[in-house]
C-alpha cells in the first residue's frame, strides 16, 4: 500500500502539466503532500515555522510599550525643559532607544534565520519526498544550515529590489508634492491611490519571483543575481497562478495578523476589560497556530509550483541530477556542472 502510495506521488509530479498548473491544481497537490507527509512536516512546522510566525505576530508586546514610554519621556522632557527631573528623563530616553534599536536589530535577525531556515527545510524535504529518498527529521536539520547562506544572498538581491522601488516612489511622490503645489485634494488623491497601486503591482511581483528565487536557490545550482532571473523566465505564463499564490497568502495573513493585533495583543498592551486573560491566551495560540499552518501551506504551495513551472514549459525534471544536487548537501557543498538539468520533452 505505501508502495503504491509513494509512486503514485512520483506520478503526480512528472505529469503536472495537467495535474498542477492551475491555482486549483497547487493547492490540491499541496493538501496532498501534507497529508502524506503530515509528521515530518508537522515537526518541523513547530520548530521551525512556529517561532517565525510567533516573532511576526507578537513582536509589537515588547515594542509598543517601549514607543509609548518614549514618547511619553520626550513629552516629559519638552514640558519640563532645564529642569534636573528633565535631564535625568533625557537619560532614560537615550537609553530606551538604544533598547528599541537594539530589539529591532535582534528581532529582524531572527526572523530573518527562521524564515530562510524553514524555506530551506519545507523545500528540500518536497524535493526528497518527489525523489522518494528516505527522509527523517534530522537528516532535514542537518541539511538546512548548508542550504541558508544561499538563500541569503538571493535575500539581499531582493532587499535591493525592493529598497530601489520603495526610494523611487518617496521619490516620485515628493515630485508630485513638490511641482504640483495647486492641485486640488481630489486630484492628488487620485493621483496617490494610482501611484500606490502601481506599485503595490510592483511588490507583488517581485514577492512572486522572490518565492520562487528561493525555491530555485534550494533545488538548483543558482543563487542570488541568476536565481531572480531564472525566476523570472520561470514564471512566463504562469504569473496569474503565481498572483493568486501571493494575494491569497497575503490576504489570509494580514487578516491573522489584524485579529491578533486587534483583539490579543491590543488588549494586552491597553489592559483593556470585558476580555479575561485565558480568553485572550487562547485566542491568541489559535491564531499562531493558524498563521504557521497558513504558512507552512504556503511553503508547500510555492514548491509545488515551481515543478508546475517546469512543466509548463515543456522541460522534464532530471531527477538524478536533482538526487545528486540534494545529496551533496549531506557533505560540505560542492559546485556541480550544471544546475538541476532539464531535458525538454
């Protein structure tokens, strides 16, 4: 039985063409690694996953407060100016901002580590379950550390990316402001909501490539520069998949993440009442729970993908070169002819 269980999920991927290039098709064949696949992928969606979306939800417990309190000393000191209660607040006011900064910079890191950590693992562990190679959790574990300085060079080329189109539209929107001192507030509103939604289709694009970038960084040769161009190429003819990908992926979470603001950490923070704290608590692990698996499907529908990619245009999967690339992360990595080798059809 799980013989014929395990060729029947070689025979899902090597007939995508049909099977998986559809919106519906991903999230099917997702659903159906999950559920083959569930222990594996459950442990390391704890490990893993969960402290990310953990780190992402809750970070504002500690940061809100900290804002708050800084700005309530630099009220204090503007209002009580020369006076020595004044000074000794500025005192507290330098240093809570060197604990704000401080709290970024480690948060930022490590959601960072964990978001490159578990891409790489959801990732290569749907390569190994393609390939049906034995896979465990620590042969996973292993692997992942050898995987993730690639993935952060294919990181800072997107960060450079999306630094460049966020500098050009504080750019084109001071422009605006500044040339255009008479236009009227109707205008300029419509001016900024078409602005803003061009470039609101900028970064969804450059998300879709960023993804599956990360996935190629994993499953082939390429990293950073020639990942994001593969992608690129990649994804032709299959950007409309890809935009349903993200906007549902984005939608879900900005919905998870306003109900947690909204109603767990806001009432924490404000000590609001009429909520009990176990109330709150539960609602609060119920929506962590849902972001990780939210994103843990997500992982899995981006790798799926990126196979349906590859079968889109007519390029069959060399699955020895694939077995070959996967295992030369069990050793110190070592650079292969050629990235994963396509045979077109």
């Amino acid at each position: 039985m799980e013989r014929h269980q395990r060729q029947g999920f070689r025979a899902h991927v090597q007939s995508g063409r049909e099977h998986v290039r559809s919106f519906n098709g991903v999230m099917r064949e997702s659903a159906w690694i999950l559920s083959h696949h569930g222990g594996l992928l459950s442990l390391l969606a704890s490990t893993l996953v969960l402290p990310l979306c953990f780190m992402l939800l809750s970070h504002t417990l500690v940061s809100v407060p900290l804002i708050q309190r800084i700005r309530q000393d630099k009220e204090f000191v503007q209002a009580h100016s020369g006076t020595d209660a004044a000074r000794d607040r500025q005192t507290d006011l330098s240093s809570e901002w060197v604990y704000l900064l401080i709290f970024f910079a480690v948060y930022l890191l490590c959601v960072l580590a964990f978001s490159l950590l578990s891409t790489a693992a959801v990732v290569y562990s749907v390569a190994c379950m393609y390939l049906e190679n034995s896979i465990s959790y620590r042969k996973v574990i292993s692997v992942v550390p050898t995987v993730w300085k690639r993935l952060i060079v294919t990181f800072l080329w997107v960060f450079i990316l999306i630094f460049a189109y966020h500098a050009i539209a504080i750019l084109f929107f001071h422009l605006i402001y500044e040339n255009f001192p008479e236009i009227s507030f109707v205008a300029f509103v419509l001016v900024v909501v078409l602005v803003w939604f061009a470039f609101f289709c900028i970064h969804v694009y450059i998300s879709c490539i960023w993804h599956l970038s990360s996935v190629i960084t994993v499953l082939e040769d390429s990293y950073g520069l020639r990942a994001l161009l593969k992608s690129v190429e990649l994804i032709k003819g299959n950007r409309r998949v890809a935009i349903q990908l993200f906007i549902v992926y984005l939608g879900l979470v900005t919905l998870i993440s306003f109900v947690f603001h909204g109603y767990v950490l806001g009432l924490l923070i404000e000590d609001g009442a009429g909520s009990s704290l176990s109330l709150r608590l539960l609602l609060g692990t119920a929506l962590v729970a849902l972001f990780t698996f939210v994103t843990l499907y997500g992982m899995l529908a981006q790798t799926v993908f990126y196979f349906a990619c590859k079968a889109f245009h007519n390029e069959q999967i060399d699955w020895v070169a694939l077995s070959d690339h996967l295992a030369a992360y069990m050793g110190e990595y070592v650079q292969l002819k050629s990235a994963i080798q396509m045979e077109s059809v």
